[in-house]
C-alpha cells in the first residue's frame, strides 16, 4: 500500500514499503501547509528536488531531528552533511539507486538552482513508482521517461512563472502518460495562482486515460 499526502505547494509526504518519505518540505511560512514542522511525523528519508528556500524548506531540521536519510543532488547532499545532517545520500542524473529497500532515480528538471542541479525523483518499491517533477519546464524528454518507467503517479506542476502552467503540465501528462497525476506548485502566493480544474479540462481532452486527482493541502490518496 502507497499513500501521498499534499502538505501545498510541493511537499509531499509519502508511505511505501513500511518507509516515511518527504519530499521538498517547505513547512515554516509555507502558507499552504496545514501543519507546523513539529506536527510533522516522524520520518525516514528526506528528499529534496532543488536548494531553493521553497523546496529546501525545513529539510535540514527534519533530518536532524528524526536522524533521517537525506537524499539529494551530490552537492547539496554536501550542504546539508556541512550543517550536520548525520545521514546523507548524495547522487546525480541517471540509473536508479537504493536507500533502504526504497529505490531512486535523479531525473533532469527545466530550472535554476544555486548548488547543484535542479533535479525531479522517481520513488518505487518495485511495484509503485512515483514521479515528483520538482519545479521544471516542460521538456522532450519526459516522453522517453514516460516509456522507460510505469509511472502509477505524476506530481506535476501547474504554476506558471517558474514551472510549467496548466497547459503545458498536460501535455507533459500526455507524455509520461502515469495512471494518475497530481498538480502541485501553485496558489501558494499571488504569483502562482491558477485554477487546477482548468488543467483537469485540458488533461482530460489530451490524456483522457489519465486519473487527475485534485488534492487539498492535508488530504492523501492511497493506491
């Protein structure tokens, strides 16, 4: 059993294989997040896609706190060991890797970043697997990820400005054809608001044996 939380914007948290996963948790001034960095449980792995404040978030402290595997591009993975992250695992573009009977795989991301580069992740149990696009532009390559690997879920999004939008985050639907996608990225401020029903419509036209799935900040599904 898979269960993905939406905590807003683009953290999520992530249940598989008896494993707590985060991913890009932006939870202090996140004013989409339904909970308070000590609400958070307790969790194993913390993944983060790129070292931008709104993805790197809190992620340093959890991992402290819980004595988390960090998990990340090989440069921030340093960052975070140089702020005392006792467990790290940096990696870079490629095959897929393990960390605790979870597997990996560091995919390209349209995006800027400071240390390292932006990244998104594929996250599977061996039957699962998950694809976190982290911030990114719309690119051909998706495609080929979308026939290398059966993506179950696609959390794409949908902002505008610095991702994708509505329109573009469909076609990227169409091209890693998932069994369900997930839009995240957007109404977090003024800057990213967008209406997720206006993806739905554009998916449903173009990738119409695609899931949309709509989340509120707190709810899960489970597959």
């Amino acid at each position: 059993m898979v269960k993905i939380r939406w905590l807003g914007h683009a953290a999520f948290v992530i249940k598989i294989k008896g494993k707590t996963i985060v991913v890009d948790p932006w939870i202090s001034g996140n004013p989409a997040c339904p909970i308070k960095p000590n609400e958070l449980e307790k969790v194993d792995h913390v993944v983060v896609t790129h070292d931008h404040g709104d993805h790197l978030g809190d992620s340093i402290e959890i991992a402290k706190r819980d004595k988390a595997k960090f998990i990340a591009i090989y440069e921030l993975a340093l960052k975070a060991k140089d702020e005392g992250v006792e467990n790290t695992f940096g990696a870079n573009i490629g095959g897929w890797f393990e960390v605790d009977e979870i597997k990996y795989l560091l995919t390209p991301a349209l995006h800027s970043s400071t240390i390292g580069e932006p990244v998104g992740v594929m996250i599977s149990d061996g039957e699962k697997t998950i694809y976190h696009a982290g911030d990114t532009g719309i690119f051909k390559e998706m495609e080929l990820l979308g026939k290398m690997y059966r993506i179950d879920v696609a959390l794409l999004p949908i902002g505008g400005v610095y991702t994708m939008g509505p329109y573009e985050a469909a076609i990227a639907t169409f091209m890693l054809m998932p069994k369900v996608v997930i839009p995240m990225h957007y109404n977090t401020f003024p800057a990213i608001k967008q209406d997720p029903s206006l993806f739905k419509k554009y998916v449903n036209k173009i990738a119409p044996k695609v899931e949309v799935k709509i989340l509120k900040p707190g709810e899960e599904v489970e597959l």
